[in-house]
C-alpha cells in the first residue's frame, strides 16, 4: 500500500512539473528558454522561448531579465533595445500547432540590445535605456 502511495505522489509531480510554464532558463532540447550571440563587443542577439503554457507577458519579463544579466556581466550598467531606426532586430513570433487532438501554443521574443555605461550615453538614449542593476532587483 506504501509503495503504491509513493508512485502516485511521484506520477503526480512529474504531471504538475510537466505542465508548467517554462521557468527562467537556458534554452533546453525543447527549445524552451533563453539563448544568446555575441554580435559586437557591446551588443548582443537576445531571445526567450516560451512552452504553451508561459503567457508573452512572462516571455516579455524573462527576456529583459536575461538583457540584466548579459549586461551586468559584460561589465556595463545600461542597456538599450534597438529600434529599426538603429538595425535592430526585435520580434515577436507566435506558433501554433493544431492537430486533431492537439492544440499548443507558444510565444518566442527577441531583441538586439546595446551595452553601455551611463557616462557614455547621450540625454536622448537615457530615456530609452533600462538599468540593468535595477531590473535585476525585482
């Protein structure tokens, strides 16, 4: 009776881990999570991919969370989401996935963003920028 309670409490688990949202991670053999490319020494290619069951709002915040860190680990205190005024590449895709007893969703973001100190942006780009250090506290 014992070993069969334990082999439901763990079926159970692996059930509920199953079917959550993806968690803040690097990109796993599902796709799911965040990844990265060095394009310069002060910019970087940035996406997070979400499963089905990870809303874009959450894609949204886990991405900008990974932009902090990439940023405070280079050494820089700022970053900036370029725009196509400035080469940028940001998008939003969305896939959908329709079979006849399957239906799953998922959202993927990406940015290109600029590192730099505060000292080495201009008052234009101050307004655009968001500080890593700051973001990272939330």
């Amino acid at each position: 009776m014992q070993l069969r309670l334990i082999s439901l409490s763990l079926f159970l688990t692996t059930l509920f881990i199953a079917g959550c949202a993806t968690s803040y991670h690097p990109e796993n053999w599902r796709g799911h999570g965040f990844t990265e490319k060095q394009l310069t020494e002060q910019s970087y290619l940035v996406s997070f991919s979400g499963n089905s069951r990870t809303s874009p709002t959450d894609v949204q915040h886990m991405l900008l969370r990974r932009c902090a860190e990439l940023t405070i680990q280079n050494g820089y205190s700022y970053f900036l989401i370029l725009d196509k005024d400035s080469d940028k590449k940001s998008e939003i895709s969305h896939s959908e996935i329709s079979e006849e007893y399957n239906h799953s969703e998922s959202f993927t973001k990406s940015v290109q963003i600029y590192m730099a100190h505060e000292k080495d942006i201009s008052s234009e780009g101050r307004q655009k920028a968001i500080n890593a250090g700051i973001y990272l506290r939330d």
